[in-house]
C-alpha cells in the first residue's frame, strides 16, 4: 500500500495534520493508499509557494509555457497504461472509459500548448489624438483547483494545463476519493526541471478543510472546481469574503427527448451511452428520458435489451465488465433508496432495481424505471448511478417544458430526424450544451459550461481558456512633433 506526501513549493513533504485518509478501491473494499489529511496552515504554504512563483512564471515566454504543457501531455503518454490501471483500481471505470479518460487528459494537455501563441489583446480607437488604447489579457494569477472523484485525470488535465499555459500557478486538491491518479502525474511534474518550484502544488484532504482554505484564501485568485451543488455553494460563499473569481461545474440532470421522429436505433445506443458511462456517475450522464407516447413500448422494450447485453463486475478482473462498481458505499445506498421510493410511488421496474450480486464493492445493477412521475424525486434530483428514469409526452410543447423543469442546466439531448423538431428543441431548451442524435460528451475544443445551478463559466476551447485570463486595458498618450 501507497503513502503519499503533499507536493509543495517543488519539494514532497509532510503534512502538518500528521493524520491520514485512507483510499478505498470500490470493487473490491480494500485499502490502496493512503494520503494526508492536510491542513489549512498546509494549504497557505501551497499557496505562498504558487504566489511567488507565479511572478516569474508570468513573464516566462508563452512558447516556452506551451511546450512544458504539451511535454506533460507526452508524460502521460508515455505511462498510460500505469495511468489506466491505478484509474480503474481508485474509481472503478471499465476498461475502455478508463483508457478513454487517460486518452483524453493527453489530448487537453496538447490542445491547450498550442493555445500558448493565441493569447490575443486587442487595440481599439481612441476618442483622443495622439492615443492608442490598448487591451492586454493577463494569467489571472494563483489558481485553486478542485478536482472531483468521477473524472480525476480528465478533470485534472482541464485545471492544470489550462492554468499553466495561460501563465497562471496552481494549488490542486484531488478528490479524497480519488487522489491516486493525481499523485502519479506529481511524479511527472517533480521529473522536469522546467517547472519552477511553486508552479505546481498539490494538497490532499477534506473538501471542508482544504476546499474551504483555499476559497477564503486572500492570494488565491480563482477557485475552479467540478463537484456537487452543495459543493459549489460552500466554496462560492467562502469565495465571497476576498471577491476571488469562481469557476463552477456543478449537478445536471440531463433530460433526453425522443420525439416520433426519432430512429430508435441511434437513440437507444446513445441513451445507454449516456448513462451508463461511468457506471452512472457523471454530470452530463442522461439523467431522465421523456419519449413520444406513440415510441414509448419500442423505445423500452429496445433499452431493456440494450441494459441486458451489459455485464456488471470488476473492471481490474474482467476487461470485458460495462459497469463496474459506483465510487462508495454511501453512493450504492443513495441510489437504492430514490429507486425504492420511486417504486413506491408507482414506477415500475422494467430491469434491474437492486444492488449487485457480488460479495464485495459498491455495485447496482443497471436499472430502467418506467411510468415515472415527472414531480418525483427521481426525477428532479441527480441520481448518480446506472438507473434511468423514463416517462412519456403527447406534443412536442410537453416535453420541452418538462425538460426544462429543472434547476440544473449543464447537458440536455434530443433525438429526432426532423430538423425543424430539433431546431425547435434546440432553441427552447435551457442549458448550455445540446446533443442531437448522439451521446452526451463534449470535445475539448467547445465549451462545457452549465446555466442555473450547473454553475458558473466553463472548461475547454478558447472560452475555457479565457476564464483564466483578467483584462488590463492601457490608455497610451503619445508626443506628435508636428502639431
């Protein structure tokens, strides 16, 4: 079993807590790792560390930032399959999502390194002779990551490259769910000598100590985090006391409209796409199915044979498991308990509705949830695991009214081979990403960002990228000789 140490100012070193959390591989219930329990008093020297290193790495020429960022994206590469598997043992992917999250994590490494030569300003006219009027877009300074246990490695890429790139330092708490796979990419850092001291710090423990610490913290200067409503609403408060920039992925509750239009076919294949991913537990996962009432058999009967087909077990032993186990014992009980309470007020059970046959880990059968009142709680609240709740519309007006009955909006889709249905959809529909005829993923060159309580500004592409930045606007007067 693995002891880690924090990381800072460019040194592995002790926390001052001398206490630990223990990681637990969720497929099997045993003890991996181990990781500190930091402090606050851990997390100010991260932070002074990253302030002052983040003067120097500021003026480091943006190239020069590009190529460390896309060196670290080579890092990974180079281990990926330690990566895949330490992936799979703290989080229990399958085997083809976890080397996708490492696959993708590469990716954002590289795409953001060439985002080093497109931070642009801009010059605008002035109302005044002999004056230039400057716009400069400047790293917004030292950056508090907070990385969720779902996607530790994606997410993780998201935060660091983006912050490195754009001339920022950072302070990374992983998950204390999750911190295996940040650990092993410290070890990447710690190897180049290219990255000053400071650049890059890592402190793990609770999100109430150290999520708290770092958002009340006066030389932070934004807090990036994915994590839960309540998650963000704590760190968005903490945040308030300093004015510190928040950028916030939150819940979804990701609705999927299926119209008479629809081919079943592709709809069925990126419903359980879109839901089972992750054994459930992502926030643009499919979330709740609204189908044209004249689908409705089809579309059920064709997704109970789509959930059949999917084999439950550990991903580490069987390559060939679609789901594996969800992240905790505390998760499995959440999720049996909104299926019993949906069934106990009238949904029906058309597949699954229990916990896993196995003798250890947190498993749940894939579940699909028919005649499902739209009020109820299944619902209206994120699930989080692999049960899909369905119900049924007469018009087009029903359905997006009803999936826009809500006060997430991070992912939504629609399934329909009528453009102007889509369209319309498209239009109506209130959250900040649309998936017509496909799985719900975003690419690293869009924009992920949710509305309403999904939270505030996003990840990926140049506008995830400008989230980092500040506007300095300089006023220039000038001598002109000839007047």
């Amino acid at each position: 079993m693995q002891t880690h140490q924090l990381y800072i100012n460019g040194k592995y070193t002790e926390s001052k807590s001398n206490e630990w959390i223990d990681i637990v591989n969720p497929a099997t219930e045993e003890v991996i790792s181990r990781t500190p329990k930091g402090t606050k008093e851990d997390v100010d020297q991260a932070v002074e560390a990253a302030f002052q290193a983040q003067k120097e790495w500021e003026l480091t020429p943006n190239i020069e930032r590009g190529k460390i960022v896309r060196a670290l994206g080579d890092k990974i590469e180079e281990k990926r399959e330690t990566f895949i598997d330490l992936l799979q043992e703290e989080q229990g992917k399958d085997y083809e999502l976890a080397s996708g999250e490492i696959d993708l994590a590469i990716d954002y490494f590289r795409y953001m390194s060439e985002w080093a030569r497109r931070i642009e300003g801009e010059i605008v006219p002035s109302d005044r002779p002999n004056e230039n009027i400057m716009i400069y877009k400047k790293p917004i300074g030292v950056v508090g990551g907070i990385v969720p246990w779902n996607f530790p490695m994606f997410i993780l890429a998201r935060k660091v490259a983006t912050s490195l790139v754009t001339g920022c330092t950072i302070v990374l708490k992983p998950s204390q769910q999750t911190p295996n796979t940040a650990m092993e990419f410290t070890k990447l850092v710690d190897e180049m000598d290219e990255i000053p001291a400071g650049v890059y710090n890592v402190v793990t423990g609770t999100g109430s100590e150290i999520g708290n610490a770092l958002a009340t913290h006066e030389k932070v200067h934004m807090i990036t985090m994915t994590g839960s409503v309540t998650a963000g609403t704590k760190v968005m408060e903490a945040a308030a006391q300093n004015i510190t920039k928040v950028n916030l992925e939150l819940g979804g509750k990701a609705p999927a409209i299926v119209t008479a239009n629809a081919d079943l076919d592709i709809a069925v294949e990126s419903i359980t796409t879109s839901r089972l991913a992750n054994n459930g537990q992502a926030c643009t996962n499919a979330e709740r199915v609204y189908v044209h009432e004249s689908k409705a058999d089809e579309l059920i009967e064709k997704l109970r044979h789509s959930f059949e087909s999917k084999t439950l077990g550990d991903p580490r032993e069987n390559k060939d498991a679609d789901v594996g186990p969800l992240v905790s014992k505390d998760r499995v009980e959440e999720v049996d308990s909104m299926v019993k309470e949906a069934v106990e007020a009238g949904a029906k059970v058309e597949i699954g509705g229990e916990r896993g046959d196995q003798d250890k880990g947190f498993f749940y059968k894939p579940t699909i949830l028919t005649n499902v009142n739209h009020e109820s709680k299944i619902m209206q609240e994120e699930i989080f695991g692999p049960v899909i709740p369905i119900t049924t519309f007469k018009t087009l007006d029903e359905a997006i009214e009803k999936g826009n009955d809500t006060v997430y909006g991070l992912t939504s889709s629609v399934y329909t081979d009528d453009l102007n249905e889509a369209m319309r959809v498209v239009n109506e529909l209130k959250f900040g990403e649309t998936f017509v005829n496909r799985e719900n993923f975003e690419a690293v060159q869009g924009y992920h960002a949710g509305m309403r309580k999904s939270g505030l500004g996003g990840a990926d592409g140049k506008h995830g990228m400008e989230d980092f930045l500040v506007t300095q606007v300089v006023y220039m007067q000038y001598k002109n000789d000839k007047q």
